[in-house]
C-alpha cells in the first residue's frame, strides 16, 4: 500500500501548545460493579483526550478510539483508569484525561409499603494521567433530591413550599468508594429522598418527612460537608446544590469545596 501522508505530525509554527484535544460524546458499553458484589451494565459517553505540543499541527484521533475498543466490547470500570496510561504511550503525550458519564440504576423500595422502584443517578468518572507517573481520579454522583424551605415553614400557617433540587457531589479518596454510599451520603443530608414509585402512604410519609426535616441550599451542602469531613477515606470534595424552587422564578444553589 502507498504511504500516505502524515498530516497531524507536519510541524506548528504558531508557538501554541494546546491543554486538551481528543475525542467526546463517543458512547461506549460499561459494566459497573454494585456494592452487593453483583454488577450492572450501562452505557457510558466517554470523552478522551490528552495535551498537544506547539510544535505539532494535529493528533490522531482515531488512536484515542482503537485504545477504548482495545479493551473490548464492554469495558470494566476497574480497567478504565488505566486508559490514560495507554492513552500517553499510544499518543506520545505528556498528560491524558478521560471521563466517562453513565446512568447507575438501584432499586429502591418505598418507604411504607415497600414496593420496588427503579432509580437512576448520574455517575462521572475522570481520570488523569501524566508521563511523571502522576494520577488523579474524581469520582461525582449527581444525586436527586427534596428540600423544603426553613423560612416558609416558620412563616406559613399551613404547609410549606418545597421543591425538588440536584446534589453534584464530587470527591477524591485513599481507598474504594461505592457509588451507593456517595449517593446514601447525600440522600441522607436532604429533607426527604426521592423515589421512582409511591402508593397514597409512602406519599404522606414522604411529605411529612421533609415536613419535619426543613433544610435550605445552604443545610444541604453543610450537611453533605459535615459528612464527608467525618470520612477519614474522603481527601478532598466538591458539593453544589441547586433547588429547582417552585415559588420563585429563579433557582437557588449553594457550593463547598473542601481539600485536607
């Protein structure tokens, strides 16, 4: 076969490195591990990528994807942070990065009758990699929730308005983390825990839980601080709460983040 030309590695006169170039929003098949020691199969969109010296014009992108198929048609979440190694040698780069965001199913029962419902949460994992044999891994849930307002409670003569609002919680650790216990960790911080599937009496439960539990954006994000800072395993740790709130016409959000 006739050798073609090469154009990525034609040389840059523009004196620019450039911090990430890659591929994004390639879906690719996952299997994660539960805590129960079952696993789960998903779909993850990955986006993979690593730096670019000033001197070279382009990278080569369909390397980036012969490096995630390498690994076969279902990728283990305990082989993915090896991927930016793989990603350093294949693209003689200094530093790679990938991530991989997936749906994570769990089924909940509801809090009286006990009738079982299926919930998703959104999952991220970020990995990064350089040639000084650094690694850095970020583990986020983003976590659905409940929160009724302090402020309205202690004001209104009947009921209080409440809303549903979204937890982003990020963190680094020293050892294994699941995933189900990020997400319990937040759940527990809110006023109530939402849930797929809710008969007459799991929705007055429901209701007066987050009744007798006010909190505003701000309790949220300190109390998912104060829970993570009680983790020895927990190293550093981002929380962002935004309430979708239902009698205002903006959203409310509140953010800590936390290294020791």
């Amino acid at each position: 076969m006739k050798e073609l030309k090469d154009t990525q590695n034609e040389f840059d006169d523009r004196n620019i490195a450039i911090d990430r170039v890659g591929v994004k929003a390639l879906r690719f098949p996952l299997e994660v591990r539960n805590k129960d020691g079952s696993t789960q199969r998903t779909v993850a969109t990955t986006a993979l990528a690593v730096d670019l010296p000033h001197h070279f014009k382009g990278t080569h992108m369909s390397r980036f994807v012969e490096v995630l198929n390498s690994h076969g048609n279902c990728l283990d979440v305990r082989e993915m942070t090896a991927i930016p190694d793989e990603l350093l040698g294949r693209l003689d780069a200094r530093k790679a990065h990938v991530e991989f965001r997936f749906p994570f199913f769990r089924s909940k029962p509801a809090p009286v009758t006990r009738m079982p419902g299926v919930m998703d949460y959104e999952v991220v994992f970020e990995s990064e990699s350089d040639i000084e044999g650094n690694n850095d891994f970020v583990l986020t849930v983003i976590v659905p929730v409940a929160t009724l307002c302090p402020c309205s409670k202690a004001i209104s003569d009947r009921g209080a308005h409440n809303q549903r609002g979204t937890v982003t919680y990020s963190v680094r650790f020293k050892e294994p983390i699941w995933i189900e216990d990020l997400i319990d960790l937040v759940e527990s911080s809110a006023s109530c825990e939402l849930y797929s599937l809710l008969k007459r009496p799991d929705e007055k439960a429901v209701t007066e839980r987050a009744y007798d539990n006010p909190v505003f954006v701000e309790d949220l994000v300190r109390n998912i601080a104060a829970r993570s800072n009680a983790q020895e395993n927990i190293i550093w740790y981002r929380v962002e709460a935004e309430n979708f709130e239902s009698i205002h016409n903006h959203n409310a959000y509140a953010v800590v983040e936390k290294a020791r």
